[in-house]
C-alpha cells in the first residue's frame, strides 16, 4: 500500500498539521495514522467506516 512507501504523501493532515498525526480517506473509510518517518512506523490510532 501506498501508506507504507510514503505516508506523508499518500495521507492529509489531522487536525494540526504536525507532520506526524494523518488521516487516510478512501472510498469507505477513515484512518487516523500516527507517522514516524525517522523509524519507518504507521501506527493505526482509529478507524472508522463510512457505510
């Protein structure tokens, strides 16, 4: 998936844009991601479904 390649370009901001809280919309969800780049890390903080 795109999200583990380049999280920061695949995802938009959340909230404040701190660079490390994101949010990945697609057709039937939202994930609120919480990005280390240093560490190569996404961690999935909530995910929601929109159906």
């Amino acid at each position: 998936m795109a999200v583990c390649e380049d999280p920061i370009e695949a995802t938009q901001p959340y909230g404040i844009d701190d660079g490390v809280t994101r949010q990945l919309v697609l057709d039937d969800m939202i994930a609120i991601l919480l990005v280390t780049p240093a560490m190569k890390r996404v961690r999935i903080l909530q995910i929601s479904h929109l159906g």
